[in-house]
C-alpha cells in the first residue's frame, strides 16, 4: 500500500471560482485522488490517499472585497470558506479536508518558519522605499497598486504579478502606478521596514532540488529553469496590510519595529498545505507528521501537486526556499502537475473582472458530471485551450449523450422488456465476446497507463474509446435480432451488455462520479473499484440479478440553450 498526499493549489477568498480555476487544479487533482482510491492492490488493501485543499484568504484582494462588500475582512472570508465549500463539493470535489489559510494551525506555522529561517540566516530586515498614498494616508502592498507592466506594457498588471505575460514584480516597477484602493495616482515613494527571504543564497540549493525533479513535465520544469536562469532575487515577506499572519518576535509579541505587519499571502499560503493537513489531524484523531515529517514517516509518502501555471514559480521556488531554508525534515513536492489556462472567447476566464462561467453558474445550467468530462476531456492540460459553448455542446452530446449514455439506456431498458429485468443466465460466451474481453484488457491498460502519468485528456480519450467498443459490440452481437430466433445467444449479448455496463461505471467513476453511481445502480451494484489486471470483465454480475434503466443519464444540449447561454455568459453567436 502506498500513501499519496495530493493537493491543489489554493483557490482565493475573493469570490467563488470560474471553470478556469476548475480546470487547472481542483478538478484533475480530484479524478487522479479518486482514481488512485478506487484502486484495489493484489493483497486487497487499496492506496492510503489524502487530499488537501484550503481557502487562501490573506492578502490585498481579500481586503479590497470585503470593502466592496461593506464587511469586515473576517465576516467576508468565513462566508466566502463556506460558499466555495458548498460549491467544491456540487461538483463532486473528493477533500478530505478543505481548510482555512487563517487558520491558527497555519498561524503558528507561518511563524515558525519566519523564525527558524532568521535563526538560519535567510531572513533579514530592510528599509524598502515603498509606495505611499497620499490620498489612502496608507502605504500600498503590492496588490493595491495597478499600472502597466514594464515587460509587455499590460495595462492592467498588478503590483506582484502581470497576468498578462506571468512576470513577477514589485510595486516600483510598474509604469503609470495608481491606488487600486482609490483610483488616486497622488503617489509618493517613502521609506517602510520589512523583512526578506534571502533567495539568493538559497538558489544553488533550490537548482539542485530542481534538477532532482526529473519526472516533472516540460511545463512545470520550463517555468522553474525560467526563474533560476533569471536569477532569483531576495523576496520581501511583510506587507502593511491589517488582515493575515502578524510579525512576531521569538517571544511572540509583535516584533518591534513592526508592528501592524503581516506576512506575504505568498508567503503563508503555501504553508496551509501542513495547516490544513493538521486541521484535518485534529477533527479526525489522525497523526499529521507521518505525511509531512521525514522523520517521522513521511519518506514513504508520494506528494503530487496540481496547480495553473501561474502558479508555479511560487511553488517551484518561494516555498521551496521556505521548506529547504528552514534546515528541517519536511517533504517536498515529488511531482507537479501544471495546467495552462483555459481562455474565454479571446480572454482569460477572470474573477476580478467577472468574465466567464462561475462554478455556481455552471450548475445551474447542467449537472456537476457534464462539466466535469469536459473540463477533463478537452481541458488545458499541455496548451491553452478555449472554452466555446459550441465545443461544449459538442462533447455533451457526442460524447456523453451518444456514446455513454444511449449505450447504457438500450441495453438495460432491452433487459427489462425481453428478460423480465434481470441479467439473463444460460448461452455461452463465444467468439466476439473473447474478442470483445481480449480489447478491453488492452483498453483498460492504456486507460489505466494514461491516468497513472497523468496524462487526463489522453485519459478521456481512452475511457470513450472504451465506451466506444462496448456500442461495436452491440451493434455486432444485435441481442434484439438475435431474440427473434435464438433466446439464448441473445442472452449472452444482454448479459454481456450489462456487464459492460458495470464496467463503464467503473472506469467512469474518476471523472463523472455522480453518474457513475446511477450507471452502477441500474444493474444492482455499488462497486467503482479500479478493475485489476486479470480479472474477468464479462461476467461478474450474478445471473439472476435485477437491472433498472435509468431516467435519461444526459439530456442533449439544444442549439435554443446554447443561444441563451451566449447571450447571458457572452461567447458564442451572442
């Protein structure tokens, strides 16, 4: 048995999260923690895996909104924890626990880590000539001030980071810099202390750990080796701002000089990783250490971690240098998994700007499964990819409708009306049905080689293929005709038919859970374990077993709705 720590990255307070946020984190890191549950190892124990997620509620943006809001930042940040909650799990999202970044597990160990650095020579304060409104009568963090990027001249780039071309930045570097408080330019620079990370003395460090990642893919190392080869540079790790983790002394009493001062949202968020994991030690009488302590059993633990590219430099350096820094026994990421972006009709999908689907949006329009198998099948996975409401349709009706979900209604509503709704006993399997098992041993070893590497539209593409041999067969065997004339070769295709359907479940169950389930259902099962290599996939139902078609599995998306939804989301013909 294997112990898999599996997290995403952190989805931000402000605001429940579009189908970009989905696509590039929460919902792959969902399907590969559900498909390594489901599988069930040759000495009948299956995987020990734990996936973590958080809210990441510190920073400039949760401020600003909950202003907006006319809330106090805390009121704001619990209803917003709740709200992504609720609609993390709508869409099926498998947390075993979904924490807080405010949490005070994540508090004392953000502040832990700031004092073993300084202790270790990595910290040190500075006097920073920082960004002053005058009309705020505050410094502004790296969030509150906009402006145009020096790199590609974005007009909208942010103090931290240019969403257009991904560089990192500091406030001073932007051209035309205005309040995002205010809107004011009444600007001066001025001098404030603050404390750094001292990159610079970590980067061979962080290189060699680097060049130790051999099996990550070609995007996540390409991003690393980007900012390495750039030079890291020391990172300030404070900000003035009010709401997040505060600068402690070793006595922890406000640290002198700097009193009023948080830590880095990127500083702290990262940490919440081991916070939430201890969040969920304490509900559940779990020990945490054992999946983030070397020394205490955490060698044995493979740690994924499934981000957006936007993501990963913080994740490849900043909390490396953290976790390296720090000199202790703490586990570090063994494979990343970067996504690209989504893009909406010539755009990114944005929460700041309102552009796009939003999860509580999408749910209201179709069920969870729907989104689910499109954002898996046709997500950005190793390119950007574009989100069009005529793509979408598409893939639910061909895909789901067509292939999967006829498939399923034809042969068990045929049980019902010719075998009195119960798998048919008698016939032999014959040659098509050895041809048919000998395919889909094959199948389902690509399928599950796909899922293992990670590797999920490949994966969809596998898993519709599968589906796809399942209608050849019944077009082949044709139980309906064979009926007229001989019960019992029509017997062997029903039987075997539901049997396919068991299977289908099964193999579904990673991508399209909720469905999954009813698929199983209708021929009298619950099981959704990973088939093992081996076993016998055409006859596992007890003949005799009752079998119930399912009300319509995918109801096809008609031209009238995809007209509706473009001229309320945007896209499309609108």
């Amino acid at each position: 048995m294997a112990r898999i720590l599996i997290t995403s990255a952190l989805p931000y307070i402000n605001g429940i999260k579009h189908l970009g946020n989905l696509a590039g984190s929460m919902l792959p890191a969902d399907v590969w923690a559900r498909f390594k549950r489901a599988h069930v190892l040759d000495d009948g124990s299956r995987h020990e895996v734990l996936y973590i997620c958080a809210t990441d509620e510190h920073g400039t943006p949760a401020e600003l909104a909950a202003a907006a809001a006319g809330q106090d930042v805390r009121t704001y940040c619990d209803e917003q924890h709740e709200i992504q909650k609720r609609a993390g799990e709508a869409f099926g999202l498998s947390y075993d626990i979904f924490g807080r970044s405010s949490s005070p597990q994540n508090r004392h160990l953000t502040q832990h880590f700031a004092r073993v650095l300084e202790e270790n020579g990595l910290i040190e304060e500075r006097v920073d000539r920082m960004i002053y409104s005058i009309d705020d009568a505050r410094f502004l963090p790296d969030r509150y001030v906009e402006g145009t990027c020096p790199h590609c001249d974005y007009d909208k780039a942010r103090g931290d980071q240019c969403d257009n071309c991904g560089r990192l930045l500091d406030p001073t570097d932007l051209k035309n810099p205005y309040s995002a408080v205010s809107g004011s330019r009444n600007l001066e620079v001025r001098d404030t202390r603050h404390l750094y990370l001292l990159q610079t003395k970590l980067e061979p460090r962080i290189r060699a750990w680097v060049d130790s990642r051999t099996d990550w893919q070609p995007l996540a190392r390409s991003i690393a080796y980007k900012h390495l080869d750039e030079g890291l540079i020391d990172r300030g790790i404070t900000r003035d701002l009010k709401w997040g983790v505060p600068v402690v002394g070793a006595d922890g009493a406000p640290r002198p000089g700097m009193e009023g001062k948080v830590f880095y949202v990127w500083f702290d968020a990262p940490i919440e990783y081991i916070g939430a994991t201890q969040e969920w030690a304490e509900a559940s009488g779990q020990d945490w250490a054992r999946w983030w302590r070397l020394d205490q059993g955490a060698q044995d633990v493979r740690y994924v971690q499934f981000m957006g590219k936007d993501n990963v430099a913080f994740h490849t350096v900043s909390f490396p240098a953290t976790i390296l820094g720090s000199g202790e026994p703490w586990k570090t990421v063994d494979t990343l998994k970067a996504f690209n972006w989504l893009n909406w009709y010539g755009g990114k999908f944005s929460t700041s700007q309102g552009r796009g689907v939003f999860m509580d949006q999408a749910l209201e329009l179709l069920p969870a499964d729907c989104w689910r198998w499109y954002l898996t099948a046709y997500g950005p996975e190793h390119a950007d990819a574009a989100f069009t409401w005529e793509q979408f349709q598409s893939a639910i009706n061909k895909d789901l409708a067509d292939v999967l979900g006829n498939f399923v209604n034809r042969i068990v509503k045929f049980a019902e009306s010719r075998f009195e709704g119960v798998v048919p006993d008698g016939g032999e399997a014959g040659p098509l049905e050895q041809r048919l098992e000998t395919e889909l041993e094959a199948a389902i070893a690509t399928l599950t080689a796909e899922f293992e590497a990670m590797e999920f539209r490949k994966a969809a593409q596998a898993l519709r293929a599968i589906w796809v041999l399942g209608n050849e067969y019944l077009q082949e065997a044709a139980p309906w005709t064979a009926f007229k004339t001989d019960r019992e070769r029509a017997g062997v295709g029903v039987r075997t038919g539901l049997n396919l359907v068991a299977l289908f479940a099964r193999l579904s169950a990673p991508v399209i859970p909720f469905t999954a389930s009813k698929i199983a259902a209708t021929v009298g099962e619950s099981d959704i374990s990973w088939p093992r290599a081996g076993e016998a996939l055409l006859d596992r139902l007890p003949r005799g077993q009752a079998v119930s078609a399912p009300q319509v599995l995918f109801a096809k998306i008609e031209d009238a709705q995809v007209a509706e939804w473009s001229a309320r989301f945007g896209g499309g013909q609108a």
